[in-house]
C-alpha cells in the first residue's frame, strides 16, 4: 500500500497550464497598446500537447478576442508533415482558419531574387554581379541556406574575394564553374564540416548529440564531466559561421548543419557517445532530463553491465515525475515508457517497486494522452503481477475512467462497485431510499458545522483512493442511475467524518445539499452547499469546479438568479486552473441555461451557444454540444432566423441517455408553446412526463423552466381536453413547486407562480382571480427584470381578455406583450404574434405601431 500514488490530476495539470498561457497572453494583450509577438520555428517537429497549447493560445486567448493585439508567426517544414502529423491536423482546424490565419509559402529564390540578394551584399550593381549569381542560382537552386554557405565557402577559398586596386568585390568566374558541389544542402554541410580541424569537428558532433543549442553553464559541466577542453572548438565554429553565440548560448546557426555533425558518425558510434554522455551527466539533478534522454537515445542494447538496467530506469522515472510536475505528460509518458524498456526480464521480482512505479504513472500518462490500448497493456501488467490489491489500485481507477470516457458509463459504474466491494465499502443499494437519506440527516446532525470544517485530514492512502471512486460514482450515477444517488452521497460523507477530509469530501456535501434541495428543504440544502464551499479552503482546491456548480444550482433559488452567472464564472475558471475540462463545460453550459432563464437578449444566447457548441466539439463532449444545439434552435426559432441547426449526434444519444432524450421532449414542448402549436405541446410534454421519473436527483436550472412551461401546457390542454382532470393536477403541481421556490427566492420565481396561478384561474373560470394574478405576474417579472415573462404574461392575459370577448384590452396587451418580445429579440415570435393578431381583430382595430418585426430592427 505504500506504492499508491495519489490521482494528481493528469489531464487537469496540461489543461491547467493551457489554461494560465491563454489568460497570461490576453491580460499582457490586452493592456499594451505595442503587439505582443510570438514566434515558434520548426513546428513539424513540435508534439501534439505543444500544438494544442498553441491551438488554445489562438482560439482563446489571442486571435480570438477582438479586444487584443496579438501576433503569432509560426514556421515550418512543408515537406515534412504528414496526415498524422500534429501540426497537419492543426492546419486542418476549420476554427483556427476562422480565427483570422494566413498562411505563407515561402519557396526558394528564383533568379532575380538571388541576384537582387548578391548585388546587396556584394555592394555592386546587378549587372554587375549577374554573371556570379546566374552560377549561384544554378548550383544551389536559389535554397537560402544552400547560397550564404556557398558564399562563405566561396570567399573563404578565395575564389570571391575583396579588390583593393578595383575597390570592390571581384571572383574567379572559370574556377567557380569548375567546382564540383554536392546537389544537397545537407551534404555540402558535411563536406564543409569535414574539412574542419579535429577538434572542431568532435566539438560539432558532441554538441549535435544535445540539440539545437545549448548554454554556456552545460558546456562547462560537459567538459568537466567528459574531462576534455570543448570551448576552444566552439569558439572556431562560431568564427566558421557554423555555430552562433547569443548571450550564453551556442546554437547551430541552421538545423541543416546539425543534422549535417549527427550524421557524420554511424550508428554504432552514436548510441556509444549516447550512452557515455548519458552517464556523464547522471550524478548532475539539474539535467536529468538531458541525462535520460541520452540514455534513450542509445537504447538498452548499449547497457553493458547489469546493474546499470534498474539505475537508467529509476533515472527515467524521476525524469518522467519531474515532467509530470511540469504538465508535460507525452513526454512523461516517453520516460516512463524507456524505463520500462531498460528493465530486465525478471523485473517484478528483483526491483517490484520500481516496477509498480513505472507501470502504474505510464498508465496514469496514457489515459492523460488518450491512449486507450497502452493503457489497457500497462493496467494488466499491474494486475498480473501486483503482490496486493492496494497495490493495483491506482491502475484500476484508471481503468474505470477510461470506461467512462469511452462512453461506457455502465460498465465504468459496476466496476466501480465491485471495487469498492473488495474494499469493504458496501452501498447497500437495496435499503429504503428515505431511510438512507434519514441516516445521512442524523449523522450531520450530530457535528456543528465549524467541528465538520475543522474535521482531521485524511491520511489513510486506500480511503483516499476510495474516495476518488465513490465521487466518479457520483458524477457517473448522476446521468444514468440518480436514484443511487443518495447512498454514494452517504457513503462519502460518512468515510470523511470517520476517517478525515481528503479532496474529494466536498463533493458529498455539496451532492446532498443539492438532493435534500430537489426534495423540497431548501434552506437545508442551501446550509450544506455553503458548508461544501467552505470545506473546499481546508481540503484543497481540486474538486472546486464541480463544488462551485452544484452549490450554484442550488443557489439559484435563494439569492436571484443573475446574480448565479458570477458563481458559474467562477466555476469555469476554478476548473479551468485544475485542468477539469468537463466540470469547465458543465459550468459554462449551466451558466448559459440561467441567462436564458433571467431573459438576456436572444442575439447574445445565440452567441453564447455558438461558443459552447464549439467547446463541446473540440473537447469531444457529445452530450453538452447535443444539448447546446438544442437549445440554439429554439432561440433561433424565436429571433426568427432561417439557419439549419443539425445535430448529428442527437438521433443516437437521444435513444441512450435520458437526459438528452427529457431534455429534447421538453424543448420541443416549449417551443410548441411559444408559437402556440397545441398538438405538438400536448405530445411532447406527454412525452416529457413519461421520462420524468429518471430525472437528475438534483436541483438544477433546467428544473425552472419545466415547471413554467409544463404547468403552462398543462393548464392550456386541460381548457381543451377530454381528460381534464390529469392536466389539471399537472398544472397544479407545476404551480405548487413553483410556490414553494417562490417562498425561497420571490426575485426569481414570484412572477411564475402568479403566472400558473392565472392560468389555473383561467382554467377554472375564475375570471376576477385570473385578471389579478395576470397583472400581478405582469408586475413581478418587470420588477425582477423578466422581460421575457413579462412578454410572456402580457400575451397570455391577451389571450384570457380575448376569449372574454374584451377585446381593447385584449389587444392593448397583445401590444404590450409584442413590445417585450421586440425588447428581447425575439422577432420571429413579434411576426407570429402579429400574423395571429392580424387574423384575430378586424383590421381597424389594429393599432398603426402594431407590424411585423425584422430580425436585427
């Protein structure tokens, strides 16, 4: 059990550092008004993490902001990317061609260009020199590199030399011709190299084992540690023009020319340089890195002792936590996985913790890095030959999650719980619901909230990692079970007042205030969320993302519900700094549902879901794009708008996830409503109701809106039913939930429950409550900043007037409710009303400003 290593988050850390780039570059763009310039070169040998920070850094947090001055020039190769490239498929990114990108071929100098190029340099007129440059461009075929090394080698043999009699430049055109050159660049370097003296030579395919370039300190270790004089041999390069000294470093002049100095030495001879520099630098911490990859690069047939296998391993693996620690988990991954192959055969018995160590963070790396089938062949080597099963633990969380992000969220659950069976954690599903609810109350009961803050850390390794399984149930039970909801909350909160608060004990708190919420005991609830958020400054941040969501759901109905679009915001960014990209759109996607709900103006909602849809594609997330989509065709219903939304991805998770198949019955049940479509509202909140019963288990924003519009459709179908009496008392328990939330947050649902209060009179023929209560619901939403409600109110109370047959008022109100609808932007809805209205009343009495709506007026 000693060898658990805690989950720190793999993908949270890379995201977390993308993250802090983009906000690091908009803040310094944002506040100078001089460009901020980033330039990166050679980027068809970058990684796919290196590109996808840089993908980020341009689609978020540069060119994707108008309020920036940002510039990001970036070269590369283009004969060597491929269709698997990193850097090819970036190009491909339809977003990052939106984000304002050009793209620049630069080609090799044609004549003109070179003798343009010549005439500068030498000082003299083209024709002058065109005799010169027309043999230049012959031999190099105008490549760049090609012509200022043949320029220098040119005037260093003396063939195009200074005259001080002409006073100018003057070569010897027949010699020149006559030199026999190497058709590429790279061997002409070779040649070049070559005729250096030995000890330039050596120094040039040393520093060619390292890299690009290297700083002045790492030579000084280099020669002590290789016991052997390097700086004199520098120093000649960089009067050849080969090496360029700025500051303190040394740094090939071209790639060209270090691929040149590597590649003068066979294979053989470079894996034993390799090896040698590897073990040079092995004592040094600071370049660990350096030292590892050394060794990598010879391999382990270079080993030729035994006992130098596990020493090059153990480097490895302090090389891969160390890069883990920088975020950097493909090249974790990389170490771990060379240190793997320096093990011996009978590794797991002579050197198990080594092992245990290596397999279980190169299994941690590759689920980061989205790589199923390495991960699938580390976690099995750990099962097989791990001495226990705490031992095996981390790579069995690992497993689980892999399942669930291969949407196997059934299977990822019912592993989870043989687990946690084989930990001695029972959830004991089979119990009483309301009894498991009840035990979890008394148990709260008995601890005031300060001594639950001040509750001990947990320190017991296998309870950490348990707690870890009990809250990825949460989540997961959350889309596909939420019946079981109650007994994983129980759980986690009971193991943290027994055995102390590790980071995930938030997450039980903040779960249950938001059940006991949905029951109907909000002010409960809305203790325990706050007490959630408190836990989170003595337990660590890293649950805080998914905290701050649920207590925020839960907020939204105490305190008003403009006031949730901060704590949603703080949501993101707190997922965002801990890397969690799903509680990030979870935040966001939540955050666009209360701005929907508080009735901000449906051209801005038509921008938001744009920005979320594009979120959720990037990040793979089917359910939150599906969803987001939804949404965005009916806001564009409503603004009247003639775009095409397509969802390909909806027909399929429609038929296997009952949120999106609720959320999809509703949305179509409300859009019915709103252009006043009866059979299609009465089916598919038939529909609706008939899912119900499998909802989220907590209180959510979604949760508002269905109660309005389904007591709305329901009091409405019930005026024109058989079957009355089933859509009245749906009508009145939409009414009723709605007061009881009233009684919490009037702000906010005060003038939905006046609303279906009106309605029901309506319904009822109670025609003098009806009238009060409609101008009662008028009244509140205008107070509270409704100004879809109050739209919505005004028209329905038109509708009550027009069915009495008092029709000034009638059409006073289809006026008022038009102007609020204009004011939210929803002109589609203006044309609909005004099309019925235009029906309804003769055309006298048609009032003048009374029109059409134009999307954008």
């Amino acid at each position: 059990s000693n060898c658990i290593i805690h989950d720190e988050g793999c993908t949270n850390a890379q995201n977390r550092v993308q993250y802090l780039l983009c906000r690091f570059v908009e803040v310094l763009s944002s506040t100078f008004a001089a460009t901020v310039t980033l330039c990166l070169d050679d980027l068809q040998w970058a990684d796919s993490t290196s590109i996808a920070a840089v993908n980020q850094l341009l689609l978020t947090g540069g060119l994707a902001s108008q309020n920036t001055h940002f510039f990001f020039l970036g070269c590369y190769r283009d004969g060597e990317t491929d269709n698997c490239n990193p850097l090819w498929k970036s190009l491909c990114n339809n977003n990052l061609v939106n984000a304002g990108s050009t793209d620049v071929k630069l080609d090799c100098m044609d004549e003109e260009t070179l003798t343009t190029m010549v005439s500068e340099t030498l000082c003299l007129l083209p024709r002058l020199t065109r005799s010169l440059s027309s043999i230049i461009y012959h031999k190099t075929k105008g490549n760049p590199l090609f012509v200022t090394r043949l320029l220098t080698s040119l005037s260093k043999d003396g063939l195009l030399r200074p005259s001080l009699r002409r006073r100018r430049w003057e070569w010897d055109k027949e010699k020149i011709l006559c030199q026999k050159l190497p058709d590429d660049v790279a061997e002409f370097l070779m040649h070049t190299i070559i005729s250096l003296p030995y000890d330039v030579k050596s120094v040039l395919t040393i520093l060619s084992c390292f890299g690009a370039s290297v700083d002045s300190s790492f030579v000084k270790k280099l020669e002590g540690a290789l016991d052997r004089a390097l700086l004199d041999g520098i120093d000649t390069a960089v009067a050849e023009g080969l090496l360029d000294k700025i500051d303190d470093h040394y740094r090939f002049s071209h790639d060209r020319i270090q691929e040149a100095a590597y590649n003068m030495m066979n294979s053989l001879d470079r894996c034993k340089f390799h090896f040698s520099y590897g073990l040079a630098l092995a004592n040094f911490d600071d370049y660990i890195f350096t030292s590892a990859t050394q060794f990598n690069l010879a391999g382990p047939e270079a080993v030729e002792e035994k006992g130098q296998n596990a020493i090059i391993a153990d480097l490895n693996l302090r090389a891969g936590k160390k890069a883990m620690d920088m975020s950097h988990f493909e090249v974790a991954y990389s170490y771990f996985d060379h240190g793997i192959t320096f093990l011996r055969k009978k590794h797991w018995e002579e050197h198990y913790a080594l092992s245990l160590e290596l397999f279980d963070l190169a299994a941690r790396c590759a689920l980061t890095n989205g790589d199923i089938v390495s991960l699938k062949l580390l976690s099995e080597q750990v099962i097989a030959y791990g001495r226990s099963y705490e031992d095996k633990l981390n790579v069995l969380y690992l497993v689980t999650c892999s399942l669930a992000f291969s949407s196997k969220l059934p299977e990822s659950i019912e592993k989870g719980l043989d687990i946690l069976a084989n930990l001695g954690i029972d959830l004991q599903e089979s119990r009483n619901t309301e009894a498991c609810i009840q035990e979890t109350t008394t148990l709260l009961s008995t601890r005031t909230d300060d001594e639950i803050l001040n509750t001990r850390q947990m320190t017991e390794p296998t309870m950490i990692i348990a707690l870890k399984f009990l809250a990825k149930l949460e989540l997961g039970m959350t889309q596909i079970k939420p019946r079981f909801i109650p007994f994983v909350t129980q759980k986690i909160i009971e193991l943290s007042l027994a055995k102390g608060m590790s980071p995930m004990s938030p997450i039980g708190f903040v779960y249950f205030g938001a059940f006991i919420s949905k029951r109907g005991d909000i002010s409960s609830g809305y203790r325990y969320v706050k007490l959630a958020l408190s836990l989170l400054d003595k337990v660590g941040r890293e649950s805080a993302g998914e905290v701050i969501c649920m207590a925020t759901q839960v907020k939204i109905f105490v305190e008003p519900i403009q006031a949730a679009l901060e704590h949603h915001n703080d949501g993101y960014a707190a997922s965002m700094v801990a890397g969690d990209v799903y509680n990030a759109l979870l935040n966001t996607s939540l955050r666009r549902a209360c701005m929907y709900v508080a009735g901000v103006n449906l051209q801005t909602m038509q921008e938001e879901y744009d920005e979320i849809g594009r979120l959720a594609k990037e990040n793979n997330h089917s359910i939150f794009l599906v969803q987001a989509k939804q949404v965005q065709r009916d806001v564009l219903r409503l603004i009247g708008s003639d775009e095409e939304v397509t969802i390909p991805e909806e027909e399929k998770l429609v038929a296997s996830n009952n949120s999106v198949l609720k959320s999809f019955f509703f949305r179509n049940a409300h859009i019915s409503f709103m252009f006043r479509s009866y059979d299609d509202a009465k089916e598919y909140v038939s529909k609706f109701y008939d899912c119900r019963e499998n909802a989220w288990a907590h209180l959510m924003v979604t949760h508002i809106n269905n109660a309005l519009y389904t007591g709305l459709i329901s009091f409405w179908v019930a005026r024109k039913s058989r079957d009355a009496q089933c859509w009245f008392a749906r009508g009145n328990e939409s009414k009723l939930t709605l007061k009881r939330w009233a009684e919490s947050s009037p702000w906010t649902f005060e003038n939905k429950w006046h609303l279906l209060e009106a309605e029901e009179s309506f319904s009822h023929n109670d025609y003098e409550v009806a009238k009060l209560f409609y101008k009662q619901a008028i009244s509140s939403a205008k107070l509270h900043k409704f100004v879809h409600e109050e739209a919505l109110a005004y028209e329905l109370a038109a509708y009550f007037y027009l069915e009495l047959g008092e029709m000034e008022q009638s059409m006073e109100y289809f006026l008022a409710a038009h102007e609020r609808y204009h004011e939210w932007g929803a002109f589609g809805k203006c044309n609909s009303l005004f099309e019925f209205v235009k029906s309804s009343f003769s055309p006298t009495s048609i009032e003048s400003d009374f029109s059409p709506s134009v999307s954008g007026n």
